[in-house]
C-alpha cells in the first residue's frame, strides 16, 4: 500500500483519504478513508545508518545526519527522531519515535441511498516499531528514499518512503509504501506521525458541518458519501438511521471531504490517495428535454436570452431504468443505450450494477467515467446536445442502440436549426458523484473502494473538460468532491453545500451551512452556496417518535441574509417537499424581501469579482475565517465571517 502527503509551510495553499489528530502532541495522516486509527503509542525509533555530527559519540544521543534536498529543504536523521526543515519553517515538521506504523483488520461497506455503513474489526496487528535500514540520495533530483521494516506485532514488512521537494522550497511531497497485500476483507492502514505542539489547531478537510476546529478530535474520517438528514440532532437522527438505512448521518458526513488541513502556525498538508422514494414529481434522470412538461422551452431560453439571464439546467452522471415506463414519449432512452454501450458501471460479475434512490422504486445505472467512449457519448450527446443546443451531429455519430430509439422531433423543438442554435442553456448544476459502492468494478480495471473517493472529481472533471471544448461562458457547479475537485470546476471550483435541514441547528440546519463555507475554505473550496431556506422537511412518526423539520418564512429570510453576503450564487430551492413548504414566492413578504437581497447579491458582484480573482491566482476563499485575519483571536468561530 501507498500514501502520498504534501506538506506546505504557507497557510494559502489551495490544494479520500483519512487525517488523525490523535492528541494535542501528535497527528497522524492515513491513507484509509473507512476505519478510525488504531489508538497508538508512541515506540522508539531506530536508525540503523551511520550518523555523524556526534559530539558525544560514546552516547550517540545528539548524532545526526543531513541531506540537502535543495531550496533550502533539509533532512535530518536523529538516534530516535526525523526532522523537516525548510528556508520558511523550522522545522516544518519533526516526529517522535516510530513516525510510520502499520495495522491490520476486516472491515465490510454497505451502501443504501448513498449511505454507507462501514463495519470494521478490531485490529489483527499492529506494527509500530520502524527501522530506519537505508537512505539514498538521488545525485540528480536531490530526492531522498529511505527504507526500513516495520515490526511488533506480526512478521516484519519492509517499507520505503521517498521525499520529494519542491522548487519554491516551501512543499515537500513524501510518499511512503509497504509491500503488504491486503484483499477483501483485509485492510492496511499505514499512519505517518508528525509532532504537533499543544498550542497547534486545525481546520479544513473539506465542506464540513459540524466542526471548524478538530484539534481535540481523535480522528477526522473523509469518505463520500450522503450529508445525512440530522447528522446528531435527536431524535431525528436516530430515527433516520434506524428506519431509513443509516440516513441520519453523522458529524462527518459530507458529499465534499478532502484530506488537506491547515493549521495555525502556518503550515499545512495533504493526501493524495483516493483508496477508500416512488417517483412522485420527482426528476426522472433521461437528460433530454421532456417538451410535454416543458413546452415552448426553446422560446423561453430565447426571451431570457434576450434579456441578459442565462438558465442553468440540471444533470448527474446516474440514468434511471424505466424511462420507457414513465416516459413513453421520450425521445431517446439514455440507460437502454448505454448499458447496450456497456458505458455504465458493472459489479464484479459482470453485469450492471443498479442502486436506488429514496426509493427502492427509483433505480438507477452510472455512467462509467473511466471509459473513455463513455466520457465522449455523455459530453456529446447529454451535455453539448441536450444541454447546450451544440449538437453538431451527435445523433449520426451515437445512434441510440439497445431499444432507445428516437422518437419525435424534441431535438428540433428544443434547439431548432438541426439541433445547433445559438441559444442554449448557460450551465447546469452537475450533481451526485457521492455514490458509486464499493462493489463495483470500473472498465478500466479500478476497484471500487479505489474510485469511490475519486469518482467525484472525475466526475467534475469530465464537466470542465466539456466547458472547455465548447469554448463559451458556460459554467456548471457541484455538489460532491475531492482534494483537487475545485481545480477541476468552471469559475475557479464553484460548489453548493448540500441538502441542510430547514431548521437553525448546527448539525445540520442553517448554521451547518456557514461552518462548511469556513471548512471548505480552508481546504481550497474557495467558492460556495447553500439552498435558501434549506432543504430537507419531513413529518415522520416511527416507534411512537414524531419528527416534523418545517420551514418557516423567518428562516428562509435569515438565510436569504447570509446568501447575500456569504454565497458566490444567490439561489433558492423549493426543497424536498415543494407542496407542504413556504416557498419565496408564497407570501408578499417574503417575495419583497427576495427581491431586497437578491439585490444587494448583486450590488456585491464587483467586490466578488475581486475575491474571485484572488481564489483563482491564491486559494484564498471569499467567505473567510475570522482567523484569517485575526489569527488565534478568531480561531474556531464558526457563527461569524468575513466577506474577503
């Protein structure tokens, strides 16, 4: 197994994987996004390569040896200890004892909705004494490998680890390998331990919700997946996640986790591993316009054209499977024929893997974004044609095979001129990408408890990639992520927050919301929003328990007010019960006063602009911190901010 971490000594990095914070005295990043670290405690460190430096060498307790890495980045083997030293930081990292340490256990990963449930055993063994046997340098790159066993509670296993610099001098990249072999259910987790001084805290990984600062957290687990519905408000959450297959959540539940922290002393790091409802008026996924429901659509975009408003629309990379039964008149059955295709996401036997949705009525494939084929059908044909009236001739060149023949003329309705107007869409909303299973198996051979954590930025990715070939203004934003998930979006990696409660908690109501801005800011998603007014309401009774989440007009005005100044987009959301919920459009009140806001949004575009060239050239969030400016003062206040 292998870890790759980057560690940086600016605290304006923009840069699934598991961090630790095991103690106010040492911190552990992991390559392992399903099972908390082993509790461990600190064994000796032996470096068996000859040291120099001794001014004592009968003791040998203050010998060391060096390696220059180049742009002033030093390495520093002790008796018992490694020291990182950089020309900004001194040290920008030093361990106590055995800085590497391996563990074993079973675990297993359940998945329902897109909640998953990870059951893990108690560790087979624990390797925590580390030999330091070798160290090379390369003559060339300056990069340093060492290498070792690892030993204490099972046979040894060598290890190897490889620093790199980098050529500002401020990041060095260390990658750290054993040759264990884990297969199901087995799994490795290799921790690499640094020292952190008790006056140390930390922020990031991600849009989180529940916490800004996680210094006194034992772990701080990243895995994407829902955002949960109560996340710790009970008895809400224990209803959800006894009756509704773990839909309740927890802390860190999340659709955007990504292993990168900043701390404030200035310095920070990150992993790049990625292992580890009936239909009603719901949105059937066959990403084509439906002109029944829609009529005169083409007209529509074409007024709001004219008036300077661009429309955005809505995908996911998932395709419902009875189209053909809920809309007979669709034009093409998207899932017939990618599954015909095999563009869509197989188990390990080989066939399409379903899941459902809220229901076990909704079902659903996902396009394959490993498949190169697969990546071009659904740019072409669901993005640039059906989206963006760009079709250039998709239809000749992806006929629907497989029984999702086309029907009617809704291409000519939609986009007239062939299928190639001037006017289309202005973006879209790409959401999902949080729910691919473990059990899956990618056509390009990745497991499935590989890509789960990098299925959403590859998901974005295509998105971006489709944005660029057409050339235009076009702009999409997402809803779940990874570490380089911002890189990969329009607008400098623009996101929304998920579906809150509409409630005022901080579990997960409106002030959960704020805390994943101030969370995703320090972990380089430098754009976000969240749904006016939330978004989840339910009336449930279960076991004699009733819970009723209703969204009043006073909350949709407070979040009206933060959307104002804290969102990089102003947007509303008729939530989960559009017929049982005030909407904006409801009460005169509340209309006045979506105009007022909506106003002052706007009024704060060029202040935003500025903000937004400052994400783009330095990771700099617009929605800040107070300790951004304030350092320890305002460290870990997560219900104030700054706008820039």
């Amino acid at each position: 197994m292998t870890q790759e971490t980057v560690s940086d000594t600016n605290s304006d990095t923009n840069s699934d994987t598991k961090f630790d914070t095991k103690s106010d005295t040492v911190s552990d990043t992991v390559s392992d996004t399903v099972s908390d670290t082993v509790s461990d405690t600190v064994s000796s460190l032996e470096v068996t390569i000859p040291l120099d430096e001794c001014t004592d060498p009968t003791a040998k307790t203050d010998c060391s040896k060096s390696y220059d890495l180049g742009e002033g980045t030093i390495v520093t083997f002790h008796p018992s200890t490694l020291t990182v030293t950089t020309p900004t930081s001194n040290p920008l990292f030093t361990t106590v004892g055995s800085f590497l340490s391996l563990s074993s256990l079973d675990f297993t990963v359940t998945e329902k909705d897109g909640n998953f449930n990870v059951t893990k055993s108690e560790p087979h063994y624990h390797l925590r004494r580390q030999v330091v046997d070798s160290v090379y340098q390369s003559p060339t790159t300056k990069s340093l490998t060492f290498s070792g066993r690892l030993m204490g509670g099972g046979d040894p296993v060598p290890y190897t680890c490889l620093f790199t610099p980098h050529a500002s001098g401020s990041h060095l990249k260390y990658t750290c390998s054993t040759s264990a072999s884990p297969s199901p259910p087995l799994h490795y987790t290799l921790a690499f331990k640094i020292l952190s001084p008790p006056t140390e805290r930390y922020t990031g990984f991600g849009l989180q919700f529940s916490h800004v600062d996680f210094t006194n957290l034992t772990s701080v687990p990243l895995f994407v997946g829902e955002q949960g519905v109560g996340r710790g408000t009970e008895p809400l959450t224990t209803l959800m996640n006894t009756h509704f297959h773990g839909a309740g959540g927890g802390p860190f539940s999340t659709y955007a986790p990504s292993p990168i922290w900043m701390s404030n002393l200035g310095r920070s790091g990150y992993l790049t591993n990625t292992e580890h409802t009936t239909f009603g008026s719901r949105v059937l996924w066959n990403w084509e316009l439906d002109d029944l429901f829609y009529p005169n659509w083409e007209s529509f975009l074409s007024t709001m054209h004219s008036s300077g408003t661009r429309v955005l629309a809505y995908i996911n990379p998932c395709l419902s499977t009875r189209v053909s039964e809920f809309k007979p008149h669709a034009r093409r059955d998207l899932f017939l024929e990618a599954e015909s295709r095999g563009f869509l996401i197989t188990g390990k036997g080989g066939s399409t893997y379903i899941q459902s949705s809220a229901s076990d009525e909704f079902q659903f494939g996902t396009v394959d974004l490993t498949n190169e084929d697969a990546r071009a059908w659904y740019g072409d044909v669901v993005i640039k044609c059906n989206l963006m009236c760009k079709c250039q001739d998709a239809d000749e060149r992806w006929p629907p095979l497989g029984g999702g023949e086309l029907k009617g003329g809704t291409r000519e309705k939609q986009c007239g001129n062939g299928g190639n107007a001037k006017v289309g869409h202005g973006g879209w909303m790409a959401d999902f990408g949080e729910y691919l299973p473990f059990d899956t198996v990618m056509s390009d051979g990745t497991p499935g408890d590989t890509m789960h954590s990098f299925f959403p930025q590859t998901w974005a990715g295509l998105n971006s990639e489709v944005v660029g070939s057409m050339g235009g203004p076009e702009l999409f934003f997402s809803r779940s992520g990874g570490l380089k998930s911002p890189g990969m979006a329009s607008s400098g990696g623009m996101f929304w927050v998920g579906d809150q409660n509409t409630a005022w908690d901080g579990d997960d109501g409106i002030k959960s919301a704020l805390t994943a801005y101030l969370t995703g800011g320090a972990s380089g998603f430098a754009l976000t929003h969240s749904d006016v007014g939330g978004y989840t309401s339910l009336d449930v009774t279960r076991d004699g328990t009733r819970v009723v989440l209703e969204r009043t007009a006073e909350l949709v005005l407070r979040w009206m007010e933060l959307s104002a100044f804290g969102d990089c987009m102003f947007r509303s959301h008729e939530g989960n019960q559009a017929d049982g919920q005030i909407q904006v459009w409801d009460n005169p009140g509340l209309t006045r006063a979506f105009a007022k806001w909506s106003d002052v949004h706007s009024m704060l575009a060029p202040l935003r602009k500025g903000l937004m060239s400052d994400a783009l050239q330095k990771g700099w969030p617009l929605v800040r911190g107070m300790w951004f400016k304030y350092g320890d003062r305002g460290w870990g206040n997560r219900e104030q901010y700054m706008l820039g």
